[in-house]
C-alpha cells in the first residue's frame, strides 16, 4: 500500500456533494477493537495468552477474504469460518456453541470516538447511506449505537455479494439514481471500498483509521483515492461541517 497520500485539487471541491455513503466496520465501527477484544477471550478461556495484535488482524484478513471469495454465504456464516480458521492456526478447538462467537460480539464493537458526533453533524446537512459487508439483522444491531438513522443501507446479503465485488456498489448506484458529482464515498479500506467504488465512477475518500500503516484486518491495495482524510472528524470539517 502507498503512503499518505496528497489530495487531488479537483476533489476540494465538494460543493455538489448531496449523499455521502460509508463503509461501516473499520470506518464507522472499531472492528479492529472489536475483534482482537472477542479473539482475547477465545485466548483467555483456553488459558493462552493471545498473539501479537497484527499477525491475528492479517490472519483475520486472509480467513475473511477467503470466506467471501467462493459462493455467497450470509455474513454471521462468514464470521464463524474466520473464527474456525483463526482457532485452528493456533491449535484451539472450538466447541460447538463457541462457533459463532465473532459474530455474536459485533454489535459490541465500538464505534470510533468520532463517529456518532461526525455523523449527526453530516446528516444536517446530507443524505447517508451505509454500504456493508453485512447481514440485515447484524447491521440492525449495530446501527442502534451509530446515533443516526441512514437513508440508504445497502448489504452483502440484500446483493449476495461482497465488497470488492462490483455487484454491490452497482445496486447502491441503481439506489441512489445520482450523477457522479452529488455522491462522494468514504471508506477505510483501499482494498474492499476504495478500488471497486473508482472503478464503479464513484468521487472516494480514503478515511486513514490507521495513519497510514498497512496491514489490520484488510489487505493491502494501491488504490488511490481523491482525498485522504485522518479520521471523520477530519471529513466534516473538509465538508464545511463542525462535528
């Protein structure tokens, strides 16, 4: 993945701007957090200390990446492959009722400290949409911490595909029915959002939750986004809006 990157001058201009969609988990949500939290209580209940933090995000990447990769499987079974995979590549057995417990952590990943005051901000001023690898019933959980409601949630189950997969990105574009300029995406992954939405003729901010380090728990790309932004916070304010 390259560097920080500097912003394009032709994206400074965000005066056309009416719907913003974002990534949900690694942008809106902690997933990073949430994840290594459920991954040390799979660690502790087996009395074992858990690995360094980014070897088991860049395991997380590779098991996810290859769940979502062969045909369609709702996102709670993706999640239970992760586990089953991250377990095995530690030598811990899983019991049958411990199958499920990424999924069952989600909706106690946090948000980031900005979100929900960036989000209530944004949405005075612009339409929202949720674009995410998700279940209906997972996200439903989730959006209940976010503090605002969306306009448009687009899912990988409502598509029965996954980011980076184009099918996504083209039914949010059937939804929205908007020209280029009036819709602007904001992810943190290169690889899952950033990359398909440019090749879907979506404006994209990349939102660098990891301050320009690679790895975590998507893989790398060298997608290059219109702008770059440190966090939403960052976003509102490039969007003339004070969270």
């Amino acid at each position: 993945m390259s560097g920080p990157l500097a912003p394009d001058p032709e994206a400074a201009d965000f005066s056309e701007v009416e719907l913003l969609s974002f990534d949900c988990y690694g942008t809106l949500i902690d997933w990073e957090t949430g994840i290594l939290e459920a991954l040390s209580d799979l660690f502790r209940r087996h009395g074992r200390d858990r690995p360094p933090a980014e070897a088991l995000l860049a395991r997380y990447a590779a098991h996810e990446s290859a769940a979502e990769h062969g045909p369609w499987v709702p996102y709670r079974e993706v999640l239970a492959r992760v586990g089953e995979g991250l377990a095995a590549d530690h030598d811990l057995g899983l019991a049958p009722g411990d199958r499920d417990f990424l999924a069952e952590s989600l909706p106690d990943w946090p948000p980031f400290a900005d979100t929900v005051p960036s989000l209530r901000a944004l949405a005075a001023r612009f339409r929202l949409a949720v674009v995410s690898n998700v279940d209906e019933a997972l996200f439903a959980r989730t959006q209940a911490s976010l503090g605002v409601d969306f306009d448009f949630v687009i899912t990988a189950e409502a598509t029965r595909s996954y980011k980076p997969d184009r099918a996504i990105f083209d039914e949010a574009s059937r939804r929205f029915a908007l020209a280029r300029a009036r819709h602007l995406h904001c992810a943190q992954s290169l690889w899952h959002d950033v990359a398909p939405a440019r090749a879907a003729g979506w404006r994209t901010v990349w939102v660098d939750r990891r301050g320009g380090r690679s790895g975590g728990a998507t893989p790398d790309s060298d997608a290059r986004p219109e702008r770059r932004v440190g966090s939403l916070a960052e976003l509102a304010r490039a969007l003339g809006v004070t969270p």
